[in-house]
C-alpha cells in the first residue's frame, strides 16, 4: 500500500476545501454531499451525537449559521488509492477557542465521501492549550 500518494492528497485536500468553503456559507447541499448517504455514517459534534446520513442531514437542516473559524493546521494522510484521513486545527474567531475535527474518508463510486466525522473543542483552561506549537 502506498502511502501519501500525492494525487490521492490532492484529491481529498480539494474535497477537504471544498467542505470548508461549504461549511463557512452554511451551504447544507454540498456539505450532505460530501457526507457518504449511509445509515453507517458517524458524525459526532461539539453538542451532538448523529448516526447515519438522514441524522446528519436533519441537524445540517436545523443550523442557523456555523461559527467562523479560521485554520491553525491541516494534516492529511492517504492510505492507498481509496482511504484518507484530515485532521483539522483551528480557533474560533473571537473566541479563542481551539478546536479539532477528523474526517476519516474513503472513495466511493459517487467521489470521495466523509465516513465518519468528530469536532470538538478545548476548553480554556484545558492543559494541551499549552503544548508548544508542532513544527510544520
């Protein structure tokens, strides 16, 4: 199995930007999309806990607006042709708070789709706040 494969990165970094953009317009048709439409889809959120893709879509119809955020760290890696993970660090603006979403994906007949998905965010007083800066 190839690792990294750099078509393969560039693929799921075009979808990853792709679902950023989304999610920063409050856009729920590409962001359902870009979820695979499978009762087996996982998505566990800040407040919520969703199985399956019709849960997922229900909640993307129920939000208002998503809090801006802006990207600390992206760090992706591709296992083989059909599988990848995105790690996300990023601070809500005006808040300060740091969160961290991982998409794990997998390519599916339709394109690449997010499988299973978790966000959360630091507390402030949360002791990794702390941890010096990775080297990028």
């Amino acid at each position: 199995m190839q690792l990294d494969d750099p078509v393969v990165l560039a693929e799921v970094r075009a979808v990853f930007d792709r679902y950023e953009a989304a999610l920063m317009a409050n856009d729920s048709a590409v962001l359902d999309e870009i979820f695979w439409a499978d009762p087996r889809t996982v998505r566990f959120g800040i407040a919520e806990i969703l199985y399956g893709h019709e849960a997922i879509r229900a909640f993307r119809a129920s939000v208002r607006h998503y809090a801006q955020r802006v990207q600390r760290r992206v760090h992706i890696v591709a296992f083989g042709r059909d599988f990848a993970a995105t790690h996300l660090e990023y601070e809500r603006v005006g808040t300060g708070l740091i969160g961290r979403e991982t998409k794990i994906m997998a390519r599916m007949p339709e394109g690449w789709r997010v499988v299973s998905a978790h966000v959360s965010l630091l507390g402030q007083g949360d002791p990794g706040r702390a941890m010096k800066e990775p080297d990028k």
